[in-house]
C-alpha cells in the first residue's frame, strides 16, 4: 500500500491559489496563497509538484520541493492541498520498495519525475483487491485500537485492521468477508467510515496507551552487539563509521538475522547499488519463521543519492511512521535509517539555500533538535489495543573523513542508547563487524542484565564485565608490548593478550558469508564465550604452577578458535563440548 502524497486537485473556493515567484533547486518561493499552514503541502506548477511549507510571512511562503523543480518558473501556479505530508497504510507495505513519499518504485524510473502524479502513478495500485476477513468478537461498541478484521494476503505477517486512532462509538456496519480495495470502506464507528487503509502524517508521532520501560534485549544475531554492547528493545543505537568500515554489511545483518517480526529498511542518500543488494538479499534469504523470502516482512524506503533531495529529508519519516503502523498491531518492529549523516546534508543544503545562518560545519542550528525528533520516536509501549509492542532504531553516521567529532555524530550520541563504533583500524585488519570495543557504549548494560538474570542466565553480567575488562587491559598491554617487546612481560601478562586474541579471533570476528558463523545464536555466543575465558583460566594457572608462558603460547588453540565457524548456528552443545578436550591438552604441557 502506497501514500498518495501529490497534492490532488482542490476547489479554488477552499484552498488559496498563487504563484511561484522564485525557484532556486528544491527552493520554492510562492505569493498569493492565503490562509496556509505550516507544513501545508502545496501544489507547484502545472505538473502539481509537492512542496511542503516552511516558513511563512503573510501571504509569502517559502517551500520545500519533494520533487525535480526542472522547467518549474516564476509565475507558475502554486495551490494549497489542506493537508501535511502522509502516508496511506494499509496492506501492501510489506515485500515492496517505495521512495521517500511512500510512492512504489518497484515501476518507477531510475529518475523520479514531476509527471508521476498519483493519479496515474498509484491507480493499479489502488484498484488491487485484498481479502478482508472480519474478526470474530467485536462488541456493539469500539475504541481506538480495537480490531476490526484481518488481511491474510499481505506479506509474511498478519496484516491486522485497526480502529484508527481518534475514532471510537457505536459499530453500527462492517464489511463481510470478501475482496476490498484500499479506499473501500470496513466499518462504520461513530458515524464515521473506517477504511481499509488509513492516512496519517509522516511528521506526527502515533499515539499509544502507555510507554514501558522494562528493557527487554533485541537479539541481532551478531556476537560483538549481543555479548558486549547489547540494544533493548524500544531503545535507538548509532552506527558511525567512515568509509569503507563496513557500515552497511553490518546493517544489513542486522535487517537479516534480528529478531524482529518487521524491519524497515530506509535507504537514505545512499547509493543505488547498495539498496539493490539490499533487496537482492532480503529476497534470496529464506525467513526461519514463515519459511518464505525474509523480504515479506520487510518495508524498503529507498531514497538513493540520484533522486530528489528533500524526499530524503522525508524518508526517515517515512520509515519511522511505517514503523508505527506495524507497531500498533502488536508487532517489534526495527527501523534501519542508512544513513542519517545523508539525510542531515539535505538539511544543510536546504538551509544554505534559503540563507539561514549556519552552526558548526554549515549544518543548520535545528539539527540537534531535528535528530531528537526521529530518534525520539522509538519506544516500547502498551498499544492501542493493549499490546506491546516497540520500534527500534539503528542510525547509521558516515562522518566526512571519518571525523567521529562532527555535529551529525556528536548530536546523535545524546539520542542513543547504544553505540556502536567502526574501527578503521580493524576494519582494514579484515576484522569485521569491526566494532570498537573502545570506543562503543551501550548504555542498557544493567538492565538488560536483570532481564537475563530474571529469565534463567545470572552469569550473563559477570560474564560481559570479564570479557571487557580482559579487553581492556589487553588493549594496554599491547602498547607496552610493542615498547618493551612481548617477552619482557611477565607470564600472566602475557596469557591476558592471548586471552584478547582469542576474544577477538575466536568471539567478536564474524563472517557474514559463512552459513555457519553469519548469524549466531545466544546460547552459542555465550558458549563461545565460556570456551574462550576457561582457556584463558587454565593458561593463569598453568604459569602460576612454573609453566613458561612461551610453552603456552605454542600450544595449538586452533580448536577454540575453529569453534565458530565448525558449529552449527545454534549449537551451543557442540562449542561447550571443546572445552574438556583443550584444558586436558593445556594440563598435558
């Protein structure tokens, strides 16, 4: 299901007419339309160009073109909609790729065009019929939230019809069962129609009952995020990086392997080949859960770096308003935005054109405040329909010349629970997912770990705090050891940085190609990691009874650090079995 957003045509009697008076890139300027609102869409020129307002004096306006303003001129017309930027929600979302208006792309050209009105562009989309089948216990009288009826055919997730917010009363008509189109009508609630798909603002938030915060840890599939800087869910991570870090493989494991029921993935400012991977992948992945593509539950927002400008300040809206919708049904939902740093240019782009006064690198003094409202937006929450249900966020940052002090990344770590670092240091040592575990934060640790305690792994924080602080202070004595030379260390310093190498190699590398190491499960990271700190233990004590630490060091660990990549995804048995066979092989020394 796709928005309608171009402006469709109103009566002059109601809505102001103008014109442009001045155009500059996605810069429009317009005089003459009365009465119009902030954040009103308008009407441009004769092939009816979407542009939403920004500022106002009088009856002079000043627009923000969601669409190529080519051959647009002074004295064209301008006319006000009545309505802000929104999106039509409905069934359809999920399996598609749309642009950052929600309009499908899966026939659009490479180049959106102004003549793509949505009258023509989204007719066959519009007319497509879904089965709607009305849900059994519905009681004489409905609120906000309450289901209405259920449409099988849309993705690999039921699509649950919705009492829309604002709507509540007597259900005086439903639909039967039988084929619906996205504009028909489902129910009457109030003396108000209800249909099938609903249209909301992309910029308003969706309401729900109640906010919780009981953190409950999203499961990525990922060892170094899972074991050391985990993310709740409801909670926002950042992935800054520079280039070549290795950014977008980590996203896109995370949009493959997280235990989300729906992603949405926004694809902002980035190039086109990437978001063809993107889709190429999601659609060859096969779904463990439904046994389908992995791309039938998952909503792609591609506003790539060819295509209009200020679409891609609107896509994370886009995407996060989607995300909502999917959210209200009771559904966790995890939005990946790749990349913000993309979307804040447009930003500043936009603001050098109409002359605001710049903040720090040119960005405007609002992208701090802009951030918050995307990132703000995540949250696990009591639905509506008294689900619960949450919207999780993973920004990625691609800072210029991977500054990590630039406002985009400095801004967006006020917003963030989680911070996940990209060391070009490991990244070019083919280290990957080359997260710093210097540099990352989550900031979650302890509440997660209560969570883990409360459902059957109290060893769970003991186990991370050792795993950080072994790397931490391997980390040290790696720069000493480059000064003074590995040897001149005594022994137990020495078993700390073979217990770090074996952390890294053995635990936080992981091979995105490898059918068995790509996704990890959480018995098997923990087990990875007991393999890895017993070893390390046995070796202590091994130099404490006079061992020296060059014998250790010789000894043949191949088995630990095989262990990952010989094991099943989900064998957790099969790594814990090493254990015996290596500390019986230490003790022979």
């Amino acid at each position: 299901m796709d928005a309608v957003n171009s402006p469709s045509p109103a009566s002059p009697s109601t809505l102001g007419v103008g014109s442009v008076v001045r155009v500059n890139g996605p810069l429009v300027e317009v005089d003459g339309v009365a009465n119009l609102a902030m954040l009103e869409l308008v009407a441009v020129g004769p092939q009816r160009i979407s542009a939403q307002t920004v500022a106002l004096s009088g009856e002079h306006a000043v627009l923000q073109a969601y669409e190529y303003t080519g051959g647009l001129k002074v004295g064209d017309p301008a006319e006000a909609t009545g309505g802000e930027l929104a999106g039509l929600l409905g069934p359809g979302l999920l399996g598609h790729a749309f642009d950052g208006l929600l309009r499908p792309l899966s026939s659009a050209p490479m180049w959106l065009t102004p003549d793509r009105a949505a009258s023509d562009a989204d007719t066959a989309t519009l007319s497509r019929e879904w089965t709607f089948e009305p849900a059994s216990s519905v009681g004489p009288s409905v609120t906000a939230g309450d289901l209405l009826g259920t449409v099988p055919d849309s993705g690999a997730v039921e699509h649950r019809v919705l009492v829309p917010p604002g709507i509540s009363g007597e259900l005086s008509w439903r639909a039967p069962k039988g084929p619906l189109r996205a504009l028909d009508p489902v129910a009457t609630v109030g003396g108000r129609t209800v249909t099938l798909a609903e249209r909301w603002p992309v910029r308003q938030s969706r309401p729900f009952r109640q906010s919780l915060s009981e953190a409950v840890p999203l499961h990525t599939g990922q060892r170094v995020l899972d074991l050391i800087y985990p993310l709740a869910r409801g909670a926002a991570a950042a992935v800054p990086g520079g280039f070549g870090t290795g950014k977008t493989m980590l996203l896109q494991q995370i949009a493959k392997w997280s235990d989300a029921d729906v992603i949405v993935y926004v694809g902002c400012g980035e190039r086109g080949n990437e978001m063809a991977d993107v889709l190429d992948g999601l659609a060859q992945l096969v779904d463990e859960r439904s046994g389908g593509r992995l791309i039938d539950r998952t909503v792609i927002i591609a506003n790539t770096s060819n295509m209009p400008m200020m679409a891609r300040e609107a896509s994370i809206y886009t995407g996060i308003t989607v995300a909502e919708f999917y959210r209200d049904m009771g559904y966790e939902v995890v939005v990946i935005a790749d990349s913000t740093s993309r979307w804040a240019e447009a930003l500043r782009e936009f603001a050098n054109r109409n002359g605001d006064l710049p903040a720090e690198d040119g960005f405007p003094a609002t992208l701090a405040s802009a951030l918050g409202a995307f990132y703000e937006r995540a949250g696990r929450v009591k639905t509506l329909s008294g689900h619960t249900a949450s919207v999780t966020v993973i920004g990625a940052v691609s800072p210029a010349g991977g500054d990590m002090t630039e406002p985009v990344t400095t801004d967006t770590q006020r917003f963030v629970r989680s911070l996940w670092l990209l060391d070009r240091d490991l990244a070019y040592s083919r280290h990957y997912p080359a997260v710093s575990w210097s540099g990352s934060f989550a900031r979650d640790v302890d509440a997660i770990g209560r969570w883990y305690t409360a459902n059957g792994q109290p060893e769970w924080t003991q186990r991370r705090s050792r795993t950080v602080a072994l790397l931490a202070e391997a980390d040290r004595l790696e720069s000493l050891a480059e000064i003074m030379g590995r040897s001149s260390l005594p022994g137990h310093e020495r078993m700390v940085l073979l217990g770090g190498r074996l952390i890294r190699d053995g635990v936080l590398l992981q091979s995105a190609l490898s059918a068995n190491d790509g996704f990890c499960s959480d018995e098997k990271g923990a087990a990875l990691l007991d393999l890895v700190l017993g070893v390390v233990d046995e070796c202590q004590e091994l130099v404490q009874r006079g061992i020296p630490a060059t014998t250790i060091e010789q000894a043949d660990l191949g088995v630990v650090l095989r262990a990952r990549e010989e094991t099943r995804p989900s064998d957790a048995v099969g790594v814990s079995s090493r254990l015996p066979k290596v500390l019986q092989m230490l003790r022979a020394l």
